[in-house]
C-alpha cells in the first residue's frame, strides 16, 4: 500500500468526525478524499514539514496575485511543485516484469497512434453511462460502485473538438479535466505534432474511468479493448493515467 493509499484508509472509522484531521490525513485527502484534487494531489507525497511549506508559500502568491494580477509566477511555481512531488528521488530504470516488452517497429513518426487515459473523458454526446449518468459530484459518492465495476471504453473521434469533451471520475476532482480536457486527454497537443509529421494519429481514441476493477479491466476488457485497436491498425497507444 502507497502512503497515499494509507492516507485515503486514515481516520475512516466511526470516530473520525470527532477527531481533527492531521496533517498527513490532510494532505492524503487531495489525492483521495473530501479536498480531492488534481492539482494538488502530490502533497500526499510530501511529508508534512515539506506540505506545509509549500501550502504556505502558495498562500503567498496568492497574496501577492490579488495585489499585482499576474498569474504567471504563481502557474510556474505550481507546475515546478508538482514535478517534485512526483519525480523520484533517484534516477529509476524502468522494469516490467510481467508484460511482454514490443519494441517500436520504426520510427516514431511513421507509426499510427492512439490516444487512451483513464481520466474519465467522454464526448458529450455519448456519455457511456448513459443519459441519465452521475454528475461529478454525485460520482465521488460512488466510488465503491466504481471499484466494483466493469469499465466501459469510450471512443473520441479524432477531430473532436475540446468544449465537446467532459470528465467524470470518482477517485480525483475531474473539474479541472471538465474546463481542459488536454490535461488528462492532450488530444489537441497530438493533433499539433501529427501537423507537424511527427507522428500519425489514428481515426479513434479512447478514455476509460480508472477507478474500476483492475481484475476486470486486465482479465476480460483490455484484450477485448487491444483486440479493437488492433483491428484499426493502431502500432502504437499513449496511455495518460491521474
């Protein structure tokens, strides 16, 4: 178990209400939790002195925004926190061990790519929860349902434009993924770099709901789900987790 993990299971029992919220606690919540969230979900990898810290000096520019406007200090400090949250502190070699390796077959720019997150993306018109589907408020409720179900593969048509895309996801605040959808599902940025021939972009892409039964996911539908790609000639999927 992660130490985000630990800090969604802390404090769960009956007391919990009566007690305060520590630190840790705290700062696990923006991963999982009531202040779930994706931009600052990588607290949960700091320890606390380090939390705090940076709570604190964010609380500063805030500050200082509401007085001079400008924004651009405050984005770059935020992007640099949440590549020290999540870079490792030492250089890591990757290893699967239990998933064959494919080497690319050419270069990257002659192969066929599609696009699959797990952030919860869909086209507006094609909710695949149907039309009666959870809002992303009511899903942070069902997240239990979520964990105990099936995950159902949503296709996203290659020129989809971005304000037809939404997000619903019950383990992190997909709002920011709702008002840019680049940020979980970087379709436009992919659009550009095929315009740029760097790469060839297949007619479909794909987005799926993370939190879902992994044993479904692995066992039944992702072969189900290859299968499909396959059938499309896709040689190559970029895969964006949260």
């Amino acid at each position: 178990m992660s130490e985000a993990d630990e800090h969604h299971t802390e404090d769960t029992g009956a007391d919990a209400a009566e007690q305060p919220m520590t630190m840790a606690a705290f700062r696990g919540s923006f991963y999982y939790g009531e202040h779930a969230d994706l931009q600052f979900k990588y607290l949960a990898e700091f320890d606390d002195t380090r939390a705090a810290d940076a709570i604190a000096e964010v609380l500063a520019m805030v500050g200082e925004v509401v007085d001079t406007g400008d924004l651009d200090a405050l984005r770059s400090r935020l992007v640099e926190l949440q590549v020290a949250g999540y870079a490792p502190s030492e250089p890591v070699e990757p290893s699967v061990d239990d998933a064959p390796f494919t080497p690319l077959s050419g270069p990257l720019a002659e192969q066929r790519l599609a696009l699959i997150t797990a952030g919860g993306v869909f086209d507006r018109d094609d909710d695949p929860m149907g039309p009666d589907g959870p809002t992303q408020e009511e899903s942070l409720a069902l997240i239990k349902d979520f964990l105990r179900g099936t995950p159902t593969l949503s296709t996203i048509a290659v020129d989809t434009p971005p304000e037809r895309l939404t997000a619903r996801h019950p383990g992190y605040d997909a709002r920011t993924a709702q008002r840019d959808p680049d940020t979980v599902f970087p379709l436009t940025h992919l659009r550009a770099a095929a315009a740029e021939g760097r790469v060839q972009l297949a007619d479909e892409h794909y987005a799926f709901t993370g939190a879902t039964s992994q044993r479904r996911l692995e066992q039944q539908v992702a072969p189900r789900w290859a299968e499909h790609m396959a059938a499309r000639e896709v040689d190559v999927v970029f895969l964006v987790a949260t």
